[in-house]
C-alpha cells in the first residue's frame, strides 16, 4: 500500500441516529456519509440509509422523539449487513469528519463488529465541535452545538436530526471554518 499523507486522505462527513446514547446498549438506526476529496467541498459520492433496529425495546423514548423514528417510516430499510459493507466501503482508508464525530464513530464500529467488520477508516479525525473551540473563548459563538455552529457560518440546517441533513450542515459548517481559519 502506498503511503498517503493526512492532508491527501478523502474526508468522510458522517452522521447516524441512534437509538439511544450508548453503542453498547443502543444502536444506530440511520446512517448517512458525504465522502469528499481532501479540500472538503468536491463530493465524490453520498451514502444514506436506515437500519432496522435489532432491538426495539431499547430504544430510548427521547432519541425516538429526537429522530423521528417509526416502524412505517423504516419499513423498507435495506439489510443491515449490506449497509455495514457500504459503510465500510466508504469509508475505508478515510478520514471521518463530524459533530462529536466519535460518537458517530463509536456506533460505527459497534455496527459493523456486530457484522463480524472492522474498522476501514484511518485513525485519525476531524471534529467541528473541537475546530469551533477557538470562536467560542473568543465569544463569537454561543456554544459548540450544531445549532450555533450553523448559526455563526449561516448554513440552514434544512432537517435537524436526520442523518443526511445533518451530515450535509456539518460539511458546510465545516468549510466555514476552513475559510475562517485560511484568513489567520
């Protein structure tokens, strides 16, 4: 394998709903993926998908309201195992990008260790919340969610707690904070 610098390494926005806060107990139940080349805006190619839960019964009532989840809605949900090796082709030899992106990643790895997988992406990840850290000592935003990084880049988060629309608001929040930090 030839060696690929950090820098040269595609970019993996990642989000998931899950049914609750804890990949051991719970399980993610939507996944959604923008693999892009480096410079983070030139897509490649997008991943989306809901997942059955395995185990309903533990679905945590506030995450079902958060999400939207309901059995009509995932009724046509692919094979579980056939959106872990999606996953993993995705995101292999990439570097995952997110809001709080280890949870997103924690609930990755559980996903796909319950498919007998392992973890395809490389070690090392990029999170909004962490590259934010600076504007928010600095007062020019509120808080680290989402919502105020969004806010601060003025990006519309179009659908709120779904996979993709979150996804696609983390990328672009993203690039916000690139174009922010090019100028220093």
């Amino acid at each position: 394998m030839t060696y690929l610098a950090n820098q040269d390494r595609r970019l993996l926005f990642l989000d998931s709903e899950t049914t609750g806060l804890d990949p051991l107990h719970n399980e993610a139940i939507e996944w959604a993926g923008i693999l892009t080349e480096p410079d983070g805006t030139t897509v490649i190619r997008t991943f989306e998908a809901k997942v059955k839960p395995v185990y309903p019964e533990r679905f945590d009532a506030r995450a079902k309201e958060v999400n939207g989840y309901t059995e009509d809605a995932w009724a046509d949900a692919p094979d579980s195992k056939e959106t872990a090796r999606a996953l993993a082709d995705i995101a292999a030899d990439t570097i995952l990008v997110g809001q709080n992106v280890s949870f997103d990643e924690n609930f990755l790895k559980a996903f796909l260790k319950n498919h007998d997988m392992k973890p395809t992406w490389h070690y090392h990840k990029i999170d909004t919340m962490n590259m934010a850290w600076p504007l928010i000592k600095s007062g020019a935003i509120e808080g680290l969610s989402l919502v105020h990084l969004a806010k601060w880049a003025g990006v519309e988060q179009v659908n709120p707690h779904r996979a993709m629309s979150d996804a696609q608001c983390v990328k672009d929040v993203y690039a916000a904070l690139m174009r922010r930090y090019e100028t220093l």
